[in-house]
C-alpha cells in the first residue's frame, strides 16, 4: 500500500510540474557532469580518425623455434603462412603493449588523451583477471574515461569496435578508444608443434569519434557479429584447477588455466564458412557491394583460411592485407595491428572501404565495413 501511495504521489506531482527529490539529484548530477550528452540533429555514426600498433621487440623465427619443437621453416610457413612471431620477454606486461598501441593512435588522431569518454580493451589475457582497461586508460591519459575489457577472443577487436560505436551512435559518448590486444604466448603449450607455432603477442588501437550523417563519409558503415556455444571445445583456454578442502564441509577449486587447444579442422571448417557469411551479412547492412570492397581485412589466423575466405567472396589476393608472416596470429591485435601497417605503408588511402571480419573462441565471428578517412 505505502508503495502504491508513494506512486501516486510522484504521478500527481510530474502531473503538477513538480520533480520528485531523488528526480531532481538526478538531473543536478547530470547537469553537472562534464560530458553532458548534447542534441544532435541527423543521425550519428562513428568515424575512425587515429590507429597505432605495437609489437614485443623480442622475435621468434620458424628456424628458431625448431630448436625447441620438432618443426621446420618450410612445415610452418606451407601450413600457415607464418615465418616469425614477436613474443612478450618475461617481465614485460600485455597492459603496457596496450598502452604503447594507444598511444600511438591518439597522436595520431591529434586527440587529446583527456577528451575521451570510452576506453574498451579487448583482450583474453590481461595482467590482471580483473581487468586491464582503467589501467590502460590512466597510462595515456585518459583518466576521465569509462574503461572496461571485452572478452571476444580473436573476434573482440572487432567487437570492440561495434560496441564503442553504439555508444557514439546513441550520443552517449563522443570519443572512444578502441584497443584489440593479445599475449597469447603466455598461454601456449610450447611442446605443440600444432598450436605454439601459431600464436605471437601485438596489439593495435582506433580512436573512434561521432559525426553526425552528411558530414563527410568516413566512418562504421555497417557490422554483424555472431556466436555460438556450441563449437567451445574446438578451441578454448580452459580452467585447470585442482579441488582443495577447506572445512569438512567445503572445497574449493584451485589453480590457473590449462594451455590452448585447438581442433584445427574444426577451426578451419568453421572460419572458411562462417567468415565468408557474414562478412556478406556486413555488406548488406553496409549497403555495400564485394566489388565496392578495396581491401579485406580479416584475422591474421592461417593464410590457408585468408585464401579460402577471399575466393568465396570473389575478392583478389591483391586486395587482401595480410602481415600474418611477420606476426602471427596475435588474436584480438591483429586487424588493427595489420590495418596500422597498411595505413602507415600508404596502401589504405583515404575513402577506401574495408570489410574486416574476425572469428575464434567461443565460436564467435563477425564483420564490420568502414570507409577510411
């Protein structure tokens, strides 16, 4: 009864002009925030306007890991595509990468570190299970910023960039920075020839910021994402802890996470099916067309899969980037890692439009277009 009072009595009062003590802390906190969402007139969508990378200086040849793997150069690089990997040194942090690849971004944007609202780190293996984002985020500068990591495997960067363009495209925020970064060597069990060979640690970053339609054409033209539980143990970094008793009557479990595994066919299967669908799902959305397409970024997984996937779609190799020999597969790092050196290569011009699309654990997958500007 006293709560239905108590509606009322708000009810007459919103009816009367009045507002509500708790309504009124409300807006007074919200009038004096110092990023008030402003009206916009046209609809708002996102634009990237800065990207940076970074990379462990530490390398790893093929040649060099068949000293500690029964493996080759030649059985490496025909399967994979890939001849070296940068790898984190011991002590040398997955937060620190991050904020190196941001930094770059942000001079590259010319935006002031203070002046962004949103910092999302998409990431499977931080410093801290907590969290590496707020870190991040206070190493550049960006000490006012809402900061949250994003779990997506290799697909978060992606992801990532998705979900900070939804807060630009509602006005909640209008600049973002976007960081997809891995140190997957941590985890990796280095007598598998099968999975070790794979993996090397990077990172790369956007800055994202609002604009507001027929303000120039640059920006997130249209994305899709995907998941499914199902395909889990094809690919996975599970819990391998052990029970311990506590009280006799409690136990915990207690330990870390076991090394990667991966059924490759499986993987292959699922990325030369998927990627090819929704990157056309993006398209559509996108309003764009394959042959509108000048470049196809997609995860810098196998080069196998970067084959398969480009003639499904009718897209030549030539006009797919590709830095996977260098790198390897850093996970949720290499697009905007692999996009910062095309942009820096001068390949990737102003107005292009690029079809990124990424895929992994989970199962996840998903494809975003933008136009560079």
């Amino acid at each position: 009864m006293r709560l239905l009072l108590i509606a009322s009595a708000v009810g007459l009062s919103q009816q009367l002009g009045a507002v509500p003590a708790s309504t009124a802390r409300v807006q007074r906190s919200r009038s004096a925030a110092p990023r008030a969402v402003e009206a916009h007139r046209g609809a708002l969508r996102s634009r990237l306007v800065g990207i940076g990378s970074a990379a462990p200086d530490t390398v790893v040849t093929n040649e060099q890991l068949s000293s500690v793997v029964e493996t080759s150069d030649d059985w490496i690089s025909q399967r994979t595509g890939i001849r070296q990997r940068h790898l984190l040194a011991p002590g040398e942090g997955l937060s620190t990468l991050a904020a190196r690849a941001a930094q770059k971004a942000l001079e590259s944007s010319g935006v002031d570190a203070a002046s962004v609202e949103l910092v999302v780190l998409a990431t499977s293996s931080p410093d801290d299970l907590f969290g590496d984002a707020a870190h991040v985020a206070r190493e550049v500068g960006a000490t006012g910023a809402v900061a949250f990591d994003l779990t997506a495997a290799c697909s978060g960067f992606l992801f990532g960039v998705t979900t900070a363009s939804q807060f630009l495209h509602t006005g909640a925020y209008k600049t973002a920075l976007v960081i997809g970064a891995d140190a997957l060597s941590r985890w990796v069990d280095w007598s598998d020839r099968n999975t070790c060979v794979l993996f090397g640690d990077g990172a790369g970053a956007v800055v994202l910021q609002a604009a507001v339609d027929g303000e120039g054409e640059e920006g997130v033209l249209g994305f899709a994402l995907h998941s499914n539980g199902a395909g889990r143990p094809d690919l996975c970094l599970g819990y391998a802890g052990a029970e311990r008793p506590l009280a006799s009557v409690a136990s915990v479990t207690t330990g870390t996470y076991a090394p990667i595994s991966m059924v490759g066919k499986e993987v292959y299967k699922f990325a030369t099916s998927r990627v090819p669908e929704v990157v056309g799902e993006a398209l559509e959305n996108a309003g764009v067309t394959a042959d509108e397409v000048d470049w196809l970024l997609l995860h810098q997984a196998n080069i196998r899969i970067m084959e398969t996937v480009a003639k499904k779609l009718k897209i030549p190799m030539s006009k797919v980037i590709n830095n996977l020999d260098e790198y390897g597969n850093t996970s949720a790092g290499s697009i905007p890692l692999a996009l910062d050196a095309a942009v820096r290569a001068g390949k990737v011009k102003k107005g292009d439009v690029i079809a990124m699309a990424g895929f992994g654990a989970g199962l996840s997958w998903g494809s975003a277009v933008v136009r560079w500007g």
